[in-house]
C-alpha cells in the first residue's frame, strides 16, 4: 500500500476543520480581544489536528519505527491507527467503536454544550452591563473556556499527535491565564456581587451539590 493511500485529502482535511471552527464560532461568537485571542488558539488546534487526521500523519511517520517494533502486526499506515490510544491500548475492535472514542465523543459533546449554553448568558451580561451569574455560570464561572478544553481533551483521546499534545498545555496555560484576568476584571467592575459570587461559583468543576443563593447584595 501507498504510504499517502489513506492521507493526503486536504479538501477534506480543510471541510473539518472549516466546519468545527464555524460550528464553534456559532456558539462562542467573540466579544472582545480576549475572546478572539481564545477563539484563534482553539481555531490553530483545529486546524493541526485535521491536517494529521486526514493530511499528512506526521505522527505516525515520526513514531513509526516504534510503533512497528511493538506492535508489528498493525498497518500503521492505515487510517484506523490514527486512533493511537485505541490501538496501542484498547481491546482490538473497531477504534470507532472503542473506549476512548466513545469517551472523547462526550466530552466534545459535553464542551460544545457547555459553550452554547453559557454564550446567549454572557451576551445578554454583556448588553445589560451586569455580571453573568445564570445558567452556566451559576454551575462554574468559565463555562466556555471549559468547554473548549473539553473539546481538545476529547479530540486528544480520539486522535492525539505530537503537535496537538505539544499545543495542547499551552493552550490550557493561555485559558488559565485568561480566566484569572476575566475575573479580576469582573472584580473590579462589580466588586461586593463579584466576590459574593465567586465564594459560591468555583472557577472551574462544579460542586455536586447545588450552590447556595448567598448573601444578598445591596444595590
């Protein structure tokens, strides 16, 4: 078999990654410079991650010595095995059908939910002048940039390579850090409401149990 026989469609490769960025940017439409910022390293992990899948598996030619040498009867050029994780440590069945596959697809899931649901809270935050604290943000005060760190989580267990792995910490940094000026931004512009909020909301997993309503805040 040809080396490029199952890669090599960048129209595809380039239809993906249009389609998930838009689908994306659907739900998270940015607001400001920080939103585009976060919005265009999420695009460029995109982007990387479809040019492996169905591009060129720069992954596999680089580990390929390896991987034949512990795993000698598998095609390694062979679409399928793109699914490193599945391959190398799931139970043998179809990787579309396996554990890793089936758990990356509700994390993305999971993450574009978590977007669509916590946009229309923010823009309307955003058009009133106040502080985003329903739906969402009643659960976790980052709920996008969440979502989009599930979305990567998940591709990374469905189809990780070394450019995305290599991207992948410094996009969750870039989010942190982003996190951290959106809130002491936020804790300048409403002060007492922000901070009352933020005692009940935690930044980033939210309690199993319901948060309380807190204290009230005078006007």
């Amino acid at each position: 078999m040809s080396p490029t026989a199952e890669y090599g469609f960048w129209l595809l490769a380039a239809a993906n990654a249009a389609l998930f960025i838009g689908f994306a940017y659907s739900f998270a439409r940015p607001l400001d410079g920080r939103d585009w910022r976060s919005f265009g390293a999420f695009s460029a992990f995109i982007v990387a991650l479809f040019a492996e899948m169905y591009g060129f598996p720069l992954t596999i030619y680089l580990l390929a010595g390896w991987l034949q040498t512990r795993w000698p009867g598998v095609n390694w050029l062979s679409h399928d095995s793109g699914h490193l994780l599945e391959m190398v440590a799931g139970p043998g069945i179809n990787p579309h059908f396996g554990l890793f596959h089936l758990l990356s697809t509700i994390l993305i899931l999971l993450g574009f939910w978590l977007i669509a649901a916590a946009w229309p809270v923010l823009y309307r935050a955003v058009r009133r002048g106040t502080l985003a604290t329903t739906g969402p943000y009643a659960r976790i005060r980052h709920p996008q940039y969440a979502g989009f760190i599930l979305i990567m989580t998940g591709f990374l267990l469905q189809w990780p390579t070394l450019v995305t792995l290599a991207m992948y910490p410094v996009l969750l940094v870039m989010y942190l850090r982003l996190a951290a000026r959106e809130d002491a931004a936020a804790a300048a512009q409403f002060g007492a409401e922000h901070a009352a909020w933020a005692r009940r909301v935690p930044s980033w997993i939210p309690r199993l149990s319901s948060p309380s309503p807190g204290p009230a805040i005078s006007p």
